[in-house]
C-alpha cells in the first residue's frame, strides 16, 4: 500500500502559534508553572516572532533567489544560446529554410 504523503499545515495561525510556543521554550530561564505547563509568552516575544518570521526571513530568502538567479544568468545565456543554435541547424537541415539569427538580450 502507498504511503501517505504529509502535507504542511500552511494556515498562518497554528504556524505562528507553534513558532512562538518553540521561541518561548528556546528562551533562556523560560518560566512554567505547575498549573500551566506552557512557557510564558511576553509582548517582546510576540515582536521578536513577528519581526523574524514575517519581515526579515521572507527578505532573505527573496534576496539569495535573486542573488543565485545572478549567478546563473551567464550559464541560462549559453544555454539559451546553445538550444537556438541547434534548433537552427536542425530546422535548417530539414529543408530550405533560412534562419537569422538574432542575438539574446
């Protein structure tokens, strides 16, 4: 039988919820209590996961795919040049056709 497949929960509450439970738990001398086993959420806490998780990692993630995209750019020209060069030739050897060639931008 097929496994099944797990499927993120991509709803912005729980994810957020769980985020600040987990920054809460990581923070130095977090506080419970018998009653309340859950560590103690403070308002710097909130901003500090709000801050991260909504503003500064979205940026960086945004910043490295472009700044590979960059990188790539020679390499996707030559690639892009090579694949015209050889559908020219090709549709070229098929028939009479002549092709210009018109350089990438």
């Amino acid at each position: 039988m097929a496994q099944k497949i797990n499927i993120p929960d991509l709803r912005f509450e729980q994810v957020f919820r769980r985020n600040l439970l987990n920054y809460a738990k990581q923070r130095k001398g977090a506080q419970t209590t018998d009653a309340d086993p859950l560590p103690i959420i403070t308002p710097s806490l909130v901003l500090y996961t709000i801050i991260k998780d909504q503003m500064l990692m979205p940026f960086v993630q945004g910043f490295a795919v472009a700044f590979g995209l960059m990188l790539l750019r020679p390499w996707i020209r030559k690639t892009y040049e090579a694949g015209r060069l050889v559908g020219v030739r090709l549709v070229t050897s098929i028939g009479n056709v002549t092709a210009t060639l018109k350089p990438y931008k």
